[in-house]
C-alpha cells in the first residue's frame, strides 16, 4: 500500500495512505454510534411517545448511513470532529489513538486554524471530491427534533414548534441561542 508523508501543525510527522474497506467499514460504524449518541442525548427533553418515534427514526436512519454518500457524508463532513475521524483513519500509526490524534491537532481540546486548515488539506488529499462544510452536527438533529414536534398533535399551536425547539437548543448548547430560522 502506497503511503505519504505529512506533518502535523506540531511537527509530528503521520504517513497516510488511501482508505481500505476496512477503514470504511471501521468509519461507518462510528459515524453510526455517533449518530445515535446524538439521538441519545435528546430523548430526554420529548415525552415518551415522541421518544419512541424519534428513537425509531433514529435507528431506521442508521442503519442505512454510510460516510461514501449521502446524509452520512454530509453529517460526518458537518463538524471538525468527524472531519478529523475521516483523516484519522488514513493515518497509518497504528500505535495512535483517535484521542491522541485530535489532541495532537488541538490540544487542550482548542479549536485552532493550524489543526484546521491540516484537517481541511488532509481531507483534500485523501478525498479529493470536495472541501468539507462545517456546519456543525447539532443543527441536523435540532432541525428532525423540530419535524418531530411539528408532526406531533401536542404542539400544533402556532409558534410552539419553533419556542421548544430554541429551548431544547439552547439547554443542549448551554444557553447559546446561535439557531438560524429555516427559510420558508
């Protein structure tokens, strides 16, 4: 297998090569888990009833992800974690952790642009197809917790779809009220 040299912002220096099957494999079940982690995390603020339906969606939708195309693709490639998963799993250090390599991008868990734009040109040389989209992961689940509470017969009061969702996000997100409204 072909491998390539690069150097990571700290100067540690990583051979990469092309994503094997396995690596796929490896990267669709943590896509899959982070996924349903999410989903997880979000149950708590539904009644039972729309825990069940948004459970089951969350489980339907799962099994189907896959980070080649797709709502996979995109949610993986939505934040800088699963962007720094993909790159991981072409690095060919077998004795390095996941953690050890997002530490050594960011240490002290800091967002920094010299991790950044490693990731970014990372992701180019591996993937070749696109520049990543950080959007942030959060946005995908509060946007289907809104589609959950909209269908649901409890809230169909103008107006209330729109409240519990910012309050669900901003408990998610520790106060922050940084939420786009959808376009109509």
């Amino acid at each position: 297998m072909e491998t390539t040299k690069v150097k990571m912002p700290n100067g540690t220096e990583l051979e990469i090569s092309p994503l094997t099957s396995q690596n796929i494999h490896e990267l669709d079940e943590w896509l899959k888990a982070m996924y349903l982690e999410e989903a997880a995390k979000v149950v708590k603020y539904l009644s039972p009833d729309q825990q069940n339906a948004f459970l089951q969606a969350r489980m339907d939708k799962a099994m189907i992800l896959t980070c080649l195309f797709g709502e996979g693709r995109q949610i993986l490639f939505s934040n800088v974690y699963g962007l720094a998963r993909f790159t991981y799993q072409a690095v060919r250090a077998p004795q390095m952790t996941f953690e050890q390599y997002h530490t050594l991008l960011f240490p002290d868990d800091l967002m920094n642009d010299a991790g950044l734009d490693f990731l970014v040109n990372l992701f180019k040389q591996i993937d070749g197809n696109e520049t990543p989209s950080l959007m942030g992961l959060t946005s995908t689940f509060i946007y289907e917790l809104g589609q959950i509470l909209n269908e649901s017969e409890s809230f169909n009061a103008p107006g209330r779809v729109v409240d519990l969702t910012l309050e669900f996000y901003k408990n998610y997100t520790n106060g922050s009220e940084t939420i786009a409204p959808k376009a109509a």
